[in-house]
C-alpha cells in the first residue's frame, strides 16, 4: 500500500495516545503515576519512562465512563451520559446518598456494584411514583467514583514513591475527578491532567504519542487491535 503524502507511518496505542494529551504544552516528564479513565477504560499506570510502563491496577467489570453512560441511561439522560451527569451533580448534595465503594485488588476497579445499587436507589423512588431527586443522586454516584479514584492513585503514589500524577482519557473531563486529583497538589505531588480539549479522543494526543512514546516506523499494514492484549 501506497502513502499518499509519503510521510513516515507510526501504529499508535490509543491508551499511549490518551496519557501522551499531558505532554502537549507541558513540562511534563517520566516516572509518573497515570490514572486513565475512559469510556473502555480504568487504568492505573506506573509510567517508569518513555518506554517502560506498567498497568499496576484495573477495572475488573465497567470502565468508569461506561458506569456513567450506563446509570445516566437509568436516569434518562441521552447517550454520552457522562458529561450531563457530571453538570447535574454539580447542582446536588454528594452526601445525599450513601453508594457501596468496592472491595477489590489494591489498585483494582469494580463499578458494577455501584450501577446495581444506583439502579436500586432509583427505583426505590419510580416504585413509588416519587419523583427522582436526579441531583443528589448524580452528586452522590459522581462522589463515590471519585473518591474511590482518589484513594487509590494516592496509595499508589505513596507506595512507589513517585511524585507526579497524570490524569487522562475521556473522562479527565469530569469537575469531580478532576477536583479531587488536583487537591492532591496540596500534599505535595505535580498534578497534571490534559486541557479539556485534549481530554476525549483527538488528533493532537496521537501525535503526542508517536513522539514521545512510539517514535519507531511501522508498515503500513501493521495489524490494528480493538483492545490491546
Ligand atoms: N464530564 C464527564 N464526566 C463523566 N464522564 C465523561 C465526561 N466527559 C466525557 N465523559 C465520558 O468519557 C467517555 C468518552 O471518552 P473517550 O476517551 O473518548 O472514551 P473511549 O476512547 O474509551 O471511547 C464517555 O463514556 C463519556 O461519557
Ligand atoms: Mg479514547
């Protein structure tokens, strides 16, 4: 296959793509700790180097962007549900609710628990015709996304002793998360998360990736992965 601009091909991981939007107008440098959060993806990631990267923690069912389409369908807010979620629990009280936090691997996700006790909470309402408190119960959803987020890539910044935390993927956009993550400037670590602009899927964090990241040439018919194994 032929080129037409004749320019050098680079296959770029997606994920790579989402972490590489925070060195886009930054002084942004390895080793620091990733928390990807995405529509496919909820990753902790101990960035070494350029080159070496490790995912120390996972989401073990629903990706944190996919828990927010999911419950924000349940309330009624059309497909992608996040965004509208995150505006309405900003008008809502977080302590409203009380949401299960899961009990998994030290730097494991698990949301399905959580959309299964939001769908009751929901229903404990429509079953009695009552209607739904839409921003308490999307503030107090967004708090226990967030602060389980929170308490998980703190641990792993004190544990592995690294000083930096980046914040990316589509849901880097959240205010909650976003919130939370920075307050972590007050304990002393470099907090970096993309501009908005850089937070869901664009062209600029792929070039981002291929500099810094992937900077070796493939061929053209290089296999493409929906999920990278
Ligand atoms: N402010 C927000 N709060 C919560 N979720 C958000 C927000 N903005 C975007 N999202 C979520 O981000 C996801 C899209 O991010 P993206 O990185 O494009 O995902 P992917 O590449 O995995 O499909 C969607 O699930 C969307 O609902
Ligand atoms: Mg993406």
């Amino acid at each position: 296959m032929q080129l037409k601009l004749d320019k050098p091909f680079i296959g770029i991981n997606h994920l790579n793509a989402h972490l590489a939007a925070n060195f886009i107008d930054t002084d942004l440098e390895p080793p620091f700790i990733a928390l990807l959060v995405s529509g496919g993806h909820t990753q902790i990631i101990k960035v070494n180097s350029y080159s070496d990267m490790q995912i120390i923690g996972e989401t073990i069912d629903d990706a944190v962007g996919e828990a927010y389409d999911k419950v924000a369908r349940l309330i009624g807010l059309p497909y992608p549900g996040g965004p509208k979620l995150d505006k309405l629990a900003q008008e809502g009280n977080p302590f409203a609710f009380k949401l299960p936090e899961a009990k998994v691997g030290e730097y494991d996700f698990s949301f399905s628990g959580l959309k299964t006790a939001s769908l009751r909470l929901v229903k404990s309402f429509t079953d009695k015709n009552l209607p739904l408190p839409l921003n308490d119960i999307c503030a107090s959803f967004q708090e226990c996304v967030s602060s389980t987020l929170y308490k998980k890539v703190k641990h792993a910044l004190e544990q592995t002793g690294f000083n930096q935390v980046v914040l990316a993927g589509g849901v880097a956009a959240n205010s909650e998360i976003r919130k939370k993550i920075f307050s972590l400037s007050d304990l002393g670590y470099k907090v970096y998360a993309p501009a908005m602009k850089y937070c869901t899927d664009n062209a600029s964090m792929v070039a981002s990736a291929a500099y810094f990241f992937e900077n070796t040439f493939d061929n053209i018919d290089v296999e493409v992965f929906s999920r990278v194994k």
